[in-house]
C-alpha cells in the first residue's frame, strides 16, 4: 500500500507490503499512516502482545517516535491516580484502564501519540481515545460502535489499524541504508517471570516481577540506549535513545518524579477555570511542577487559574520524591557503573534488573546491597535500533 509520505513530507514516496503476500500481519481500515505511524504501530503492536502473553493481562502502550512514551497492564486505579489522570467518576473497561494508564504516564510525550491494545477495542476506550489528541491505533479488533466512533475521530483522518494476533513473523528481518542491506535474527526471545529467577542480592516480591518484566517488554521496543521505570503496573519514566546509560537513568528518573509529583497536594489542588482544554491543563501542571516559569508565563497561567497560587518550593518538591518508593527498574544492557545505582535509588527504585555480564557488577551489587536494592542478572541484552 502507498503511504502518506516517508518520515518527512519531501519523501513523497513511501509504501508498505508484506513480505509475504498469503500472510498479511496488519491492516489499514481508516485514515492514511505515514512511514513513521506505521514504524509506531508495528513496534507498539509486538510490545502489547508480548506484555498480554507474559503477564495474562490486557495490555496499551503509547507511542512516538519509534519508542515508548507509556505502556500498562489493567491494573485498578485509586482515587487519587484516576483524578491525576482525570478519569475520576468514568466507569472503565480493563481495556481503558490499560490504555488511561500508558498515556497517563508521561502526558507530555504522549501528545499525538499512536495507541496499541492486545484487546478488542471497546466503546470505553473509543470514547477516552475521542478527548484526547492521538494520530492512530492498532488493536487486535473493534467493537462495530466503538469503531463508529473512531472513525468520526480527526474528520475520519484517525488512523485505524487491525493486527492479526495468530501471525508468526520471519525469524530473520532486513533493512536497507545507503546501498547496504543489513539482515539479521529476529529477536524472539521471551520474556517472562523466568527470565528473572536469577536473583543476585535482595528479594523480589511478585509485583516487582510483574513491573519488571513489563519494563523489559517495553525497553525492548524501546531506542537504546534505554533504560526504563515501572511501578503499580505500568511504567512511569522511560529514559530512550541515549548514548550513555546513566543519562538513560537520570532521564527515566527525572520523568518518574515528574509523575509522581503531579499527585502533589498543590499539583491536585489547581484549580483551572472553564474551558481550558485537558491537554493545556496537563501541560501547565507539568510546568509548574517543572518551575521556573518565566515573568510571561506565570502571567499567562495565572491568568488560566481560578486563583493563583505559589510556587512549588525545591523543598517541597524534594520532600514528596522522597516519598516515592517500591520502583522496578530495567536496562537494556548491562549496568556498566555503580552511579546508575546512586541516580536510580534516588527515584525510589528497589528492584533492579539487567543483563549482568559488567566488569565491574560487584561493584554494582555492592551498591544495590547498600541501598536495600533487590537485583536479577537477564543474561539478555535487549537492545533496539
């Protein structure tokens, strides 16, 4: 099939076919993907389905850009999160839940994001997909009503895609860049809670393994260098494409404190007047958690709220991070310093997996050993490129 363009407008040509004719993975029912939406959904599509065969639970991811910005399990919201994520008083399907809870991780980097679920879409998802600004989705199928409403989604530009879930891919893949075609294995290695039964220091409780075998299903889809933050089963920092590791860290821990942050009492308690739009409330909570607004833009936010409020002090800020505890975190490659600990712990991490195989991994359990971090050795690198 021809494509919108490539992953700019001046790459006017672009096309997707399937290798084999007599075996077609995805499907196109709505709307025109670019190169770059179809990257996303193929990725995110094989992150949902693995996430659903590991933990037997629906599963949504939340796509840019090739990565990651979100991905979740149903689990129940409490209160306080649905508020967060302002779905207080909406009755939620498990595949709702899973996919309120992926976008809800990093709200920011999923705007205009590209949806995947391991389900059938239904009209609870449908109608959470129609408020909020999403270029497409790929599922496993639609409910005839929910996909009614997504084709009313963007004037009908929504994107609709359709994954077979009984399709097997090639065990070997290829690309082509500058004249060269590259092939290599298909990384088909599955990931689950056994692939975590190799626990060097600490214990793992189940929610732990849980939360770490979706963050090593999500940075697997994931541009490395990654590293990535889970908790409550859904991953809250996803630190992408960095070419040290400890800046992966720092990301992914930065991101994970801004989530926690937004149940902040003075983050929950903004009060902005009516008819701002959800997106313009997300960002502006995210500003200011982030601070150090200019003299215009506190003019501006200000002018949005029903009545201005201070700043939210380093201090304060400070104090509620450190109450962030119980966080899984996954790595792509091996830990190579133990300053990704010292960065790690600082985020509220306790469980730690990673390939192991480092030149230096006592030190790195030295350091899990002096922080009260349980840590499993993979023995796979999952890098992605």
């Amino acid at each position: 099939m021809k494509l919108k363009y490539g992953c700019n407008p001046r790459q006017a040509y672009a096309t997707a076919e399937p290798i084999d004719p007599k075996k077609v993975p995805v499907e196109v029912i709505s709307g025109s993907p670019s190169m770059i939406n179809f990257l996303d959904a193929l990725n995110a599509w094989q992150l949902v389905r693995e996430t659903r065969q590991a933990l037997g639970k629906p599963a949504a991811t939340s796509f840019k850009h090739v990565s990651p910005s979100g991905a979740a399990v149903a689990e129940p919201l409490s209160d306080e999160l649905a508020k967060v994520y302002e779905v207080d008083g909406v009755e939620l399907s498990p595949a709702a839940l899973a996919y309120v809870r992926a976008r809800g991780a990093d709200p920011k980097c999923s705007f205009g994001d590209f949806a995947a679920l391991s389900e059938v879409v239904d009209v609870p998802t449908a109608e959470f997909l129609q408020g909020v600004v999403s270029d497409g989705i790929i599922a496993a199928g639609y409910e005839p009503k929910a996909l009614d409403l997504l084709k009313q989604k963007k004037g009908g530009g929504f994107i609709i895609m359709t994954a077979d879930p009984k399709f097997r891919p090639p065990e070997r893949e290829a690309r082509e860049v500058y004249g060269m075609r590259l092939v290599q294995d298909r990384n088909n290695f599955d990931i689950t809670a056994d692939t975590l039964k190799n626990v060097v220091c600490g214990k793992l409780t189940p929610e732990a393994v849980r939360d770490l075998v979706l963050g090593q299903i999500a940075i697997k889809y994931t541009q490395s260098n990654s590293v990535g933050y889970a908790l409550g089963g859904q991953m809250i920092g996803i630190g992408a494409g960095q070419q040290s590791r400890v800046d992966c860290t720092k990301l992914a821990g930065g991101k994970a404190d801004v989530w926690h942050l937004r149940r902040h009492p003075k983050v929950m308690d903004l009060r902005f007047k009516k008819g701002v739009k959800r997106q313009d409330r997300i960002n502006w909570r995210i500003r200011f958690i982030e601070g150090e607004l200019t003299s215009s833009e506190r003019r501006i936010f200000d002018d949005l709220l029903e009545k201005a409020v201070p700043e939210l002090t380093l201090q304060e800020k400070a104090d509620w991070v450190a109450k962030l505890d119980g966080v899984s975190m996954a790595s792509d490659a091996f830990i190579p310093f133990r300053d990704n600990i010292d960065h790690a712990q600082r985020h509220g991490v306790k469980f730690i997996c990673h390939p192991g195989g480092a030149a230096r991994d006592e030190d790195i359990k030295a350091a899990c050993e002096e922080y009260g971090i349980a840590m499993a050795y993979t023995g796979e690198r999952l890098f992605h490129h």
